[in-house]
C-alpha cells in the first residue's frame, strides 16, 4: 500500500474515532439529565459543522501531499487499478441513491424541527462527500460502451 494512502488511513482513522467519542459523550450526558433535548440538538449540528470542516481539511491535506507524490491518481496504472476504480464509482453512486432515499424518507417523517435539521445537515455533508469522490475517481476513467451502463 502507498504510504500517503496509509497517513491518510490513519488520519482518517483518528479523526472517525475523535468523532465518535465526541457523540458518545453528547449522548452520555443527555442519558444523564445534564443536557436538554434542544441542547442535545445544537451540540449535534455543531458536531455536523465540526465533522465536516474536519474532513474538508484532511481531504485538502491528504490532496496537497498527494499531489506531490509521483503516481496522480487521475492515470490507472493498469487494467486492475482501472477495473477497481470503476467498481468504487459503481459503489458510489449507490451510496449517493441511498443517502438521498434515506433524506426524503427522514424529511417525510413528522418530527421536532431542529433534529430533522441536524439530521438532513448530516446527511447532505455525506452525500456531497460521496458525489466529490466519484467524481475524482471518474475523472481517470475511460467512457464505458453502450451497453455496459
């Protein structure tokens, strides 16, 4: 495995982990009567906020490091890198349909305002971070035949 692609591995991995602790500890002291349901709301979309500026600047820094390494990611090497990109925008682009599936049926859903926000917030930053990410990696590939679509 490339070694940027393992500092990035691991930044990732550190930050997912921050994240998750800091949910877990919202959740914790709400469970406990020490935060209201509204407070609980806005340290939520906070963490949305916080969540998506960090992935912006772990992206941007990875891209810049990355950028500097000798093999861009926008050329395969061979037909096995060009097979695995392709399967990722696949991929992709049915996380994008279940991301927006899941937002129309969590906006349908007759709920308190503030939480449906968080939640659609939440949901919006992933699914423009899943488009960003077929879009980079189809920026390589080659068109695919008529029938293969």
């Amino acid at each position: 495995m490339d070694i940027m692609l393992k500092v990035r591995i691991k930044r990732q991995l550190l930050f997912n982990l921050g994240c998750l602790c800091a949910w877990f500890l919202l959740v914790l002291v709400t469970s406990r009567g020490l935060l209201s349901p509204r407070g609980f709301a806005i340290a939520m979309a906070v963490l949305a906020v916080a969540i998506f500026i960090g992935q912006l600047l772990i992206n941007r820094k990875s891209l810049k490091e990355r950028r500097l390494s000798p093999a861009p990611l926008e050329a395969p090497a061979d037909v096995a890198t060009s097979k695995r990109r392709a399967l990722g925008v696949k991929l992709g682009y049915i996380l994008i349909v279940i991301l927006v599936l899941l937002l129309a049926n969590g906006l349908r859903q007759h709920a308190p305002l503030l939480p449906t926000l968080v939640g659609a917030s939440v949901n919006l930053c992933i699914t423009a971070g899943a488009v960003w990410i077929v879009m980079r990696l189809r920026k390589g590939l080659p068109p695919l035949p008529r029938g293969k679509r």
